[in-house]
C-alpha cells in the first residue's frame, strides 16, 4: 500500500501551438510562458503518482490567447472608469453653476419689491 504524498507528485505540461516536446518542470505545479504570440493553444498536463505512474491521457485545457493590451476594451476599456469619473465631475460643477445663478436671480427677485416700495414712499410724500 502506498501513501499520496502530492509533493512528491511530478508534472509535464505541452503547450501545443508552442512547445515541440514535452516539458518536466518536476514537482513544481505552474508553467511559465512569456513569448506568446495571439494565437489558439492546447495547454496539456500530465501527473505522475508516487509509485511512478503517469497519466498518459492527461488533461486538456483549449484558450485564445491574446497578449495584454490587445484584448477587447483593452487600454480603452480601462479608461471607462475615469472618463465616468470626469462626467460626474462636469456635472456636479455644472449643477453647483445652476445653483449661484439661481441664489443670484432670487436675490434680485427678492429686491424687486423693496425698490417698487421705495419708489411709491417717494412719490407720495
């Protein structure tokens, strides 16, 4: 009887589309890949168990990949985030605008009928 010990377990991993032969990273569990072109891949990973039995049929992961800045939205759609973020800015400015123009005219309104009172006091005496 034999234990699992998954540190002990071994990886190989192909990349199909980039890799030609199979790569033996040993135990450790990631793959590095820093030459990728936009294209379709197959990333394929095998496991070998502590009694050194492989998985020969493995596991199968297809992707379309596309290097940063080439995805859709991409650098654009990064910006999204502050160009909202100057609307709400124009707006708020906007409407504080709207508001002194508003105290404004009412402060003339306000005055309308004190000068109309004035102007009658005058003419009376």
């Amino acid at each position: 009887m034999s234990f699992i010990a998954p540190q002990k377990v071994r990886f190989r991993y192909k990349l199909e589309g980039h890799d030609s032969e199979w790569q033996d990273p040993g135990t450790r569990r990631q793959a590095f890949y820093a030459d990728l072109r936009r294209e379709k891949y197959r990333f394929r990973v095998m496991a070998c168990n502590n009694d050194g039995v492989w998985n020969e049929e493995g596991a199968t992961l297809a992707s379309a990949w596309r290097p940063p800045g080439t995805r859709p939205g991409g650098f654009v759609g990064s910006l999204w985030p502050f160009f909202l973020a100057l609307l709400w800015a124009l707006y708020q400015w906007r409407i504080q605008q709207v508001q002194r123009q508003e105290k404004q005219l009412r402060d003339v309104i306000d005055t309308i009928p004190a000068l109309a009172f004035s102007q009658f006091a005058r003419r009376e005496e």
